[in-house]
C-alpha cells in the first residue's frame, strides 16, 4: 500500500515552486522547438500529484496544461497533436476534479512503474516528454530509463528528481554505515512512498543497483565509512557519477542542484536527460536563468561580485573563454553542427553559463581568425553575408571547425 503522504499538498513548499519553475521554464520553449517538427507531443507526468494544491498553487499538471493552452494558442505549425497523461497510485481522483475533463488528456489510477509502458504503447514516431517527481527513490529504476532511450520514438527526453540524498542516506542503510550530516532539515521532504526502508540485506543491495544502474555507489559509501569523504561528497559524487551511467543511454545529462538559499546544500537533484543537442542547450539556458533569478531572491536583488553557476562555483569571462580554448580548438577534422559542439562543450564542463554567451564568443573567435564557419544560407535576404550564430531547424544551418592557427 502506498503512504499518501497528504500533508505534502496542503501548501506549496518553496522546493515545490523551485522545481516547478524549473518544469515550467523550460516546457514553454521546449514544446515551440519540438512541434516545428510536426510530430505529435506525448506528455506524461509520472507521479502527479493532486494538480492543485490546497492553497490554490498549481501543482505540476496545472502548470504544464497552462503552458499547452498558451503554445497551442500561439503556434504557428499547423495542426499541433499534443497528449497528456496524469499517473498517480493515490490521486487520480482529486486530479480529475482539479483539471477537469480536456481533449487528449487523460488521467490514470495507479503506479507509474506498472502503467508508463503500456501508455507508451503505439507512440513510435512522437516527441515523448516524461516528468518524473516521486518522493523518494523507489520507483527510479535505471533499467526503465535506459529501455525509455531505446524506444522508436521521434525524440524522449526525461526531467527527474532524483533524490539523491536518500538514494545516499538508503545506501547507508544497506551497507551498515552511519551518516553524520551537519543539516538537521535536509531530509524534511524526502519522504519515501512506501513505507519499507532499505535494510543491510541482499535484497536491498540489488534494488539500490537497480535503481542506480550499477553497483558503482558501493565504492562511495565505502569511502564515506573509511571518512575518506564526507556525506555531503558523498551525494556530489553519487549525483555525477548516476548522471555518467545515464550518458550510456542519453546522448545529453544535465544535472541542477536545488538549493533555495545561498551556501546550502543542496536537498534534490533536478536531472534532464535527452538525445537531442536543442534539448540540451534549452535546458543549460533555462537552469541558467533560474538561477539567476533565485540568486536575486537569496540575494535580496544586490548584485554579486562574482558570478557563480548552478554548482555555486564562480565562474570568470577568462575561466570560461579557457574552456572554450580548449574544448573548441580539438575540431579541427571536420566541421560539425554548432549546436551539437555546444551541447557536448556543457556536457563536458556543466551549464556554467547560458549558451548565448559561448555563442557571442565564438563570433569573436571567428573574428580573429581562430574558428572557420560555414553558414547555410550563406547571405541575408538583402545579399550581404550571413553572420548568424545559431541554428534553427529547416532553416537556419551553422557548421564549425577549428582553424588550426
Ligand atoms: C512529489 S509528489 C508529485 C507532485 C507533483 N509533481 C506536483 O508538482 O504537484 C509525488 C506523487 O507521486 C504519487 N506516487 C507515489 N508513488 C507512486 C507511483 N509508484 N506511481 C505513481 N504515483 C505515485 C504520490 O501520490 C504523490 O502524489
């Protein structure tokens, strides 16, 4: 029997709020790029929740419903299909009474892990976008992503929070080690759904495998018990190292760290996974953008000296024109896809900046001689030459190379 957990949804915690901005940030500009391919949208939110809460926020399906309402009203692309779907194991009822009943939407009682391959069924050839926001970790199988990436569909593209301080706090659990953390509030919200605990049994081990991917975090807690790490190292390291066994099915993972003041820890990892370098680039922009707009509420609107990325790392202009040295400067072989190069260069130094600013740099490079640029349509429509750094699909192409100066 799933815990219901009901005191979640009598107000909108600010973790909430944070993690559906997140959501709704970055699903407006998603779904504009995504129905230009003219394919049908599949969105399902896998642990939806109540659509509303008690103090009248919207919960994640109202706020993705808003923002289909408001692309479909401003789409050009024809004749968009978008579907929604609404799982929930305890709330399939106030979901229906707190959206209501809408064209290609539907709502289904029961547990995503049982549902979410037959609602998949048939969808060869769409845009299929899974939200996946669970209490805890239990229902995070590895296997299900990876079979997800494999899927025949036109793009999948995956928003999860992981919780990775309670995959770190059950991992403990299985390997009978003790965890010592200085914040007292972290595990407020990481309420598991149902209420069996991971135990130092080899039952558990396999299931935290199997939610992990691979027995990797073993070694982790190894080192937090040998105090070669402490806790908090102890989550970084399980967070990077989870999004590495993602990359061996999704092309792109990006992960954000949610933290809502200044210098905390961070209490959930919000974690995008995608095949598809736009995807990619959308995200690094959005996450870029909320934390910009959460460092102005930490901060009180007084500007930083420094900016800082997601990570709470500073991050310089020379830092980062360094990176772009180094990153940019290995293609010399053939051109590629300027997007493509982008999404590979946050993959390998993480979203610490938005991707306008790599590309306003690469014009400099360009400028100085440092990166050859081919553009498709090479000239304007007044004849001059092009000088676009940005691709779109169907019509505007840019492919890079390095000059080897
Ligand atoms: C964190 S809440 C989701 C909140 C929602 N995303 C929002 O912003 O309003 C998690 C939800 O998952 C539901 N749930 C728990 N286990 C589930 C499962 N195995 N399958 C589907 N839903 C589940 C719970 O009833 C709860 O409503």
């Amino acid at each position: 029997m799933s815990k219901k957990n009901d005191d979640f949804f009598k107000e909108k915690k600010p973790w909430s709020e944070v993690k559906d901005q997140l959501l709704g940030c970055y699903f407006k500009p998603y779904l504009l790029k995504i129905l230009q391919t003219k394919k049908p949208v599949v969105y399902v939110d896998c642990f939806a929740g109540k659509g509303k809460f008690e103090d009248g926020n919207p919960g994640s399906p109202l706020i993705a419903l808003g923002i289909i309402d408001e692309c479909l009203a401003s789409t050009n692309t024809g004749a968009p299909q978008i579907s929604t779907t609404f799982i929930d194991v305890n709330y399939a009822e106030d979901l229906k009474r707190n959206i209501g009943i809408r064209n290609n939407s539907r709502i289904v009682s029961g547990k995503y892990e049982e549902q979410i391959t037959e609602i998949l069924k048939g969808k060869t050839g769409c845009n299929v976008f899974l939200y996946i926001d669970p209490y805890g970790i239990k229902a995070l199988k590895y296997s299900m992503f990876n079979r997800f990436a494999k899927g025949a569909y036109n793009s999948i593209e995956l928003l999860i929070n992981m919780n990775s301080f309670g995959f770190i706090r059950e991992a403990c659990h299985a390997l009978s080690v003790k965890l010592e953390l200085d914040d007292p509030n972290l595990f407020d919200d990481l309420i598991e759904y149902a209420p069996a605990k991971m135990d130092a049994s080899k039952k558990s081990i396999e299931d935290l495998n199997e939610i992990a991917g691979g027995d990797y975090w073993q070694a982790i807690i190894q080192d937090l018990k040998a105090n070669k790490i402490d806790g908090y190292q102890a989550e970084e390291l399980f967070a990077a190292q989870y999004c590495q066994e993602l990359m061996r099915c999704f092309k792109f993972v990006l992960n954000m760290p949610l933290r809502i003041k200044q210098g905390q820890r961070p209490k959930y990892r919000m974690i995008h996974a995608t095949n598809h370098q736009d995807g990619c680039l959308l995200m690094v922009d959005n996450i870029c953008n909320r934390w910009e707009a959460w460092h102005e509420v930490q901060n009180a609107g007084q500007m930083s000296l420094f900016e800082e990325d997601a990570n709470n790392q500073i991050v310089n202009e020379s830092e980062i024109e360094a990176k772009m040295m180094s990153f940019f400067s290995r293609l010399h072989g053939n051109y590629v896809s300027l997007h493509m190069a982008l999404a590979y260069f946050f993959m390998q130094y993480g979203p610490l900046c938005k991707s306008g600013v790599i590309k306003q740099k690469l014009k400099d490079f360009e400028k100085r001689g440092l990166l050859l640029v081919e553009r498709d349509p090479k000239t304007t429509p007044t004849g001059r030459p092009a000088a676009f750094m940005d691709e779109k699909t169907n019509q505007k192409k840019v492919m890079i190379k390095w000059a080897n100066k």
